[in-house]
C-alpha cells in the first residue's frame, strides 16, 4: 500500500490530494484510491463526474489493432495443426495489454514453430513499446506448422468496432478498447451545518496495468484542462449570422482569425518549395502530427491547401491545435509561407 500527499493552496483554502491505497491485484489489474479535500458543497460532484468521465474517454491506450496472414480463409475459418480458431486467436490478440508512447500506427509481428504454445512474450514489437504481461496465451499449436502473422499496432482513445467493409486481403481488423481505465467510481463525504458544509471527494481507479490509477488520474486531468482552455482566450469580436429569426450576433474566439495570421506569414518568404517540406520537419505535438498523417497532410503545402474548417472536420482536432499550429509556422520563418487556396 503506498500514501501520497499533496497540498493545493486557493485564494480561499487549501486544498489536499491524497492517494489513500494504491495496490497491484495483478499484471493487469491496479487499483488506486484518491480523496481531494475540503471542497464547497456541490464541487466535489462536479469534480468527480468530469474527472470519471475523462478516465473512461479522454486517456490514450495502445492496442493491437489488426492481425494479417496469407494463409487465413476468412475469420472463422480453422487452421490444421492450431488448437484455436481464428476468431478465438483475434480475440486472444484483443486482451493484449501494451503499454508506450508512439503514436499513429505500427508494424509487429509473430513468427513461431510448433508444436507449443504462443504467448504476448512471442510478439516481435518496436522497442518503445512494452509488454505488461507476457504470459498471455495467444494460440496452441498441436504439430511442427509455421505460426506466422503481421500485426498492426495503434494507439489511440476510445473504442473502434470493426465492420465488414474493414475485411481485406488476408488483413482481419480486431475490435479494439483502447481505454486503459477498466472502472472508475466517485463517492463524497459531507461534513459540518449550514454555509459551512463541506465535502470530501474520494476517487477509486481501476486501470489494466498500462499505467497506474495516479497516472490514470493526471492523465485524464491534463485532458479536463486541455478541453477548458479555449474559454480562456475569449475576446470580444462578434460574429453575425442570418437566421430565420433574424440576425444573431455571436462572440468569436481571438484563434478563429487564421486568415489574418497567415497574411503576416507572407512577411517571411524565402524561396523554398513548400511541396519539399515535410511536416515531420515542423515541432508539432506527437498527437497533432498523428492527425495530421492521418488526414494525409504530408507537406506544408498540404497543410496550407486546407481550410480552417478542413482542420477542424479532422477527428480529435481541437481549436487549440489549429492556435499550435500558427505558432510553429510563425516561429518557422524561413519557410515559404502562401495563403491556401481557401481563406482559413
């Protein structure tokens, strides 16, 4: 068991995080348990709501998220001399539980000789990857075959379900859990009469041993503030919009005037073909940069051929990442800025 204490001072109080217990039932199953006191009546489920809600969304896992080989009819089919199906062999690579900090996806593989049994200790990853339990059993082979398979790795947030459009040559995509939170509950304690009431909040964490419930819990707080910030960069510039009704007047976010921007950027010219200049040149976040591959933005060109809204339509974009993205071109002032074709 392992306690842990830290002190938050406010204009008002100071505020304690504990972590109360912290334990390993298992190499895939921790558990952790959090209170965060003294909070005013009503914080302390507003905190934990959000906070459960970004444990079991917001936090990125790595997952196995394709399996591949020459010599597989279709999903359901079986294999002489493998005590398995492949069905149950895709859902046998599912529960495997990795742990890393690449992102996009990546290439792995198993290659073993029967007869035997194959395990995750069996998987041929990229070294930054890891294996949290390697004695997860993948298949049984029951003569002297060749057991080989390409495998592809991911990490993302979320959940993806596969569909029969997904099926190609030889290729089976797995259902994937990327969420490394199996559980997450909130409780409060309340104490004291009348306006001086106040609350305790007390988290318990489940995660699958890619990371610790405290690191569950800072990851899914970093996550709460990264969501909240655009709110703190508002200025007052309206916006009107024609509706039935009439004509409406909205506030626009400073980081909305990409267009402006990007006319200081001609500023800059040098003469460099902006087709040459790969994005992996630029210091994007790992997360920006794996969408941006993602949508096949390769080069800065490719980068200022799309639209503010383009951007936006990417999926897990924020509008913070399109505020990053200013900044990384501005700091980059020896590149060939041009307007895209679209205003952004």
């Amino acid at each position: 068991m392992v306690r842990e204490k830290v002190t938050v001072s406010t204009s008002t109080r100071t505020l304690q995080w504990k972590c109360v217990e912290s334990r390993a039932d298992g190499k895939r199953l921790y558990y952790g348990r959090f209170i965060l006191s003294p909070l005013m009546k009503g914080q302390a489920d507003t905190i934990g709501i959000a906070i459960r809600r970004a444990l079991l969304g917001e936090i990125e896992g790595t997952c196995i998220t394709r399996a591949k080989s020459d010599k597989i009819p279709h999903e359901y089919s079986t294999i002489v001399g493998i005590q398995e199906s492949v069905h149950e062999i895709l859902m046998n690579l599912k529960e495997i539980v990795l742990r890393s900090n690449l992102y996009g996806t990546h290439d792995a593989s198993i290659c073993v000789k029967g007869p035997g049994y194959v395990t995750a200790q069996d998987i041929i990853l990229p070294p930054s990857v890891k294996i949290i339990d390697n004695t997860q059993h993948i298949a049984s082979l029951t003569e002297p075959i060749d057991f080989c398979i390409e495998l592809q790795i991911e990490r993302n947030r979320g959940y993806r379900i596969k569909t029969p459009n997904n099926f190609q040559d030889g290729s089976y995509p797995i259902d994937t859990v990327f969420i490394p939170v199996r559980n997450a509950n909130h409780s409060i304690h309340s104490y004291g009469n009348g306006n001086e009431k106040q609350e305790i909040l007390f988290l318990e964490i489940w995660t699958n041993g890619s990371l610790t419930p405290k690191e569950a819990l800072q990851e899914a707080s970093r996550s709460l503030v990264d969501l909240f910030i655009p709110f703190l960069h508002v200025k007052e510039k309206n916006l009107h919009l024609e509706n039935n009704q009439g004509r409406v007047t909205l506030p626009l976010l400073t980081f909305f005037t990409f267009h402006d921007r990007l006319t200081k950027l001609r500023k800059n010219k040098k003469e460099i073909a902006l087709k040459s200049i790969f994005i992996d040149q630029l210091e994007f976040t790992p997360r920006i940069y794996n969408c941006l591959k993602r949508s096949n933005i390769h080069t800065l060109l490719d980068l200022l051929n799309n639209s503010q809204e383009d951007l936006m339509k990417i999926e897990h974009f924020r509008i913070e990442d399109v505020k990053h993205i200013l900044g990384i071109l501005e700091i980059e002032k020896h590149f060939t800025i041009d307007l895209p074709k679209k205003k952004f």
